[in-house]
C-alpha cells in the first residue's frame, strides 16, 4: 500500500494527468530521465 501512494504521489508531480499509482513503462521512462539528468544521489 505504502508502495503505491509513493508512486501516485511521483506521478501527481511528474504526470498529473494520470497518477493511479501504477508503475508503467512511462512512469519508468520519467524515472530513468530524471536519473540520467540529475544522478542517483
């Protein structure tokens, strides 16, 4: 449960226009960018 209200709440931020809490290949994609762009920590 904890897992999927923090990937709705990833997506309300990064894709509002749909945050079902669902780790799709687009929520990956955004992941994988932002990762890319800005490093792992």
């Amino acid at each position: 449960m904890q897992q999927i209200r923090v990937i709705a709440a990833f997506q309300m931020h990064f894709r509002p226009a749909r945050w079902d809490g669902i780790a799709d290949a687009e929520s990956q994609a955004i992941a994988e960018a932002l990762l890319e762009k800005y490093g792992q920590g």
